[in-house]
C-alpha cells in the first residue's frame, strides 16, 4: 500500500534527553495515519506528529469505541531497531476491535505502517538499557453521530513515545474487594479504552490509601485474583510460577505469554489456573510465596513488595538477585536487543 510522507521541518530530538524522559510525556516526529470509509482503508500518510481535528460531536468522544495496543522497539548493539512480537499486537487489536465492532486492521497496513514509521523516526529509540520506544497503535471511531451504533468511519493511528521505566520500584498493591474491572461477557480481555477510564477511581482510592497499584478480583464473589491495573499477574509458589488463566475477564498479556513461552522453554513449572485471595494469604503466611510481580508491556516484569488485604499490609520476601523472574527479565533484555538468540522468532528487525 502507497504511504504518503510529509516530514517535519525541523526534528524535536535536538530538543530531547533520550536516557531521562517521564514515560508517556515524549512524542517522537512523526505519526502515521490511515482512514476507513466505504468499507475500506486509505489515505495512509505519515505526518508530523500533530493534534488532530475531531468534531464535538464524535462518535468516540461519547461513547468510547477505541481499542489500543501498546509494544516496545529496542536499538540493538549494531543500531538496529527490533520491535518485539508486533504481530502478536496486530491480532490482539483485531480481537478488541471485533469486540467494539470496528473493521480489522489489515496487516500492510498496521505493519507496513509501523516499519515505515520507524525507518522515518529510528533516532527516537533510545539506547540506554531499561529504555524503548513504545509504540502507540490505536483506533478510534471517528463519525460524527449521536445516537448509539457503530461508526462507519474509523481512524487507525501510531504514534511514539521514548521510554524509561514505567514504575520506578517495587509496588505495594491493593487487593480490591469493592469495584469490578471486568465480568464474563464483558470487555476484560479486550484492550479498549474504557477499561481504563473505568479503573480510574478505584486506582485513585487506593493511591489515597497509599498503595501504587490495584489487584482486581473476579467480579462475583472477590475471591479469585484476575490482573492488576495495568499488568497481568504472576506469582512464584512451591518454585512454581502460578498465574490466572486468561480468559473473559482477563487481558491476554504478550509480555506474561513470553515469560510463560521462556519459563516453559527452560524447564520451570507453570500453573495457569485460579488463584484465589485465600491461597495468596497463605501462601504468604507460610512462606511458600516466594516471588509476586506484574507483567505487561510498559512494565515488563516488576515486582510487588507488599499487598495489602481487608486494610492489613502483608510484606513479602525480598527477591534475591537470580529469582526466576529475575532470570527471565534479564534475558528478556537480552531477547529484545537481539543479543540472544531469538529461539520463538519474536523479533521484526527493521
Ligand atoms: C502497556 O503495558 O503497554 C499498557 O497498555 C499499559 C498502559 C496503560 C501504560
């Protein structure tokens, strides 16, 4: 498919300290953009990243049909640029959009768009370890109508932003006995902005209380862990690395499936299974709970230092140097940079 490119004048980079930026508050150059009207996408460009002319009346503004993707590209030792399992993100968009009623993104358009993106815009891939550029995919509805049915006209979009780490330290997170993230036959496994707006109040309560982070509890009963606000979950029991099953409700992580792909692929045990508040609180009482920690692209891997329950906070151990999620971060680092083999064929070099 054709891309027409429009470059800035003058680049923003001069103006950038690549190794200190706040995560998500740095955009790169340019952006690339395609529309859906009649049935099909067009008008694919790259522009300078720029704000956007939205009608008051649109769609999206009111109701919310926009899906997102979030995935990282890393500078290798050669300067190469390796963007990390972005087909995995392709299919996870087209899965929330079908959820939302939005068109597929086609391949040549979402890939052929990121590549061409990058290749204008590789000097924003930080070099540093512990930073990326993350990658922003998303689409929105984009007609301008008031009453309730799917757009006819969509706007896919992917912008840039270097990176730092997303958190700076070990969490101390709340388990979350009152609100709902998500329920069977609703939105949870979808990656669409809703879910987000949704998490804000209860996230907001629990930083009041002084906890970093959320765990959110299956909607009926409060009693098995689902994710946390913006991670999937993990926990090392019994040297087993035990996980809630994705599902309706829980988001299918491409960072927790490549931890679980490497665990596997190196012999350790995983549980994909329920796990329930109760187990997690004996499991701290006895020791067996070695290691807690989330997942998820902007993340990666951090770990939970404390959890707090029915308003009682439950240290856990500190994690020695060569944990198991310790070992899969580093060759996580290593994996992305293409400075191990790339066994699963996870990169796309550009
Ligand atoms: C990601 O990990 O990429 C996410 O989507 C989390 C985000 C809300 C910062």
């Amino acid at each position: 498919m054709d891309i027409r490119i429009k470059k800035i004048e003058n680049s923003k980079l001069s103006n950038v300290d690549l190794n200190n930026i706040q995560f998500g508050k740095v955009y790169s150059d340019h952006m690339f953009v395609a529309d859906y009207t009649e049935g099909r996408w067009s008008s694919l460009s790259i522009v300078p990243y720029d704000n956007l002319e939205i009608a008051p009346g649109n769609f999206t503004l009111h109701y919310g049909q926009s899906v997102f993707e979030g995935l990282k590209g890393y500078k290798g030792d050669n300067g190469r640029i390796h963007v990390f399992r972005p087909y995995d993100n392709l299919k996870r968009m087209n899965i929330s959009a079908r959820r939302l009623c939005m068109p597929d993104v086609p391949e040549d358009v979402f890939i052929g768009g990121l590549k061409a993106l990058l290749q204008i815009d590789k000097a924003w891939v930080p070099e540093q370890k512990g930073t990326a550029l993350y990658i922003r995919p998303f689409m929105f509805g984009n007609d301008e109508y008031i009453g309730i049915k799917p757009s006819d006209t969509y706007k896919f979009i992917i912008f840039t932003c270097p990176v730092g780490s997303y958190y700076s330290e070990a969490l101390k997170v709340k388990i979350e006995l009152n609100y709902v993230r998500a329920a069977k036959g609703g939105t949870g496994y979808a990656k669409v902005a809703g879910n987000y707006a949704a998490s804000l109040l209860p996230t907001q309560e629990a930083l009041r209380e002084g906890y970093q982070q959320l765990i959110w509890t299956d909607g009926k009963d409060h009693e098995r862990i689902e994710e946390s606000g913006t991670m999937n979950l993990m926990f090392i029991i019994n040297d087993t690395i035990v996980t809630p099953r994705t599902g309706e409700t829980i988001l299918r992580g491409i960072t927790r499936d490549s931890i679980l792909t490497i665990a596997r692929d190196w012999g350790v045990n995983v549980e994909e299974r329920d796990v329930t508040v109760t187990e997690l609180m004996e499991g701290i009482r006895s020791g067996q709970l070695t290691e807690a920690f989330g997942t998820g692209t902007a993340a990666t891997i951090i770990h939970i230092k404390a959890i707090g329950y029915k308003g009682v906070d439950y240290d856990l151990p500190p994690v020695p140097s060569d944990s198991i999620s310790n070992r899969i971060l580093d060759h996580l680092h290593k994996l992305q940079r293409a400075q191990t083999e790339d066994k699963f064929n996870w990169l796309l070099h550009i």
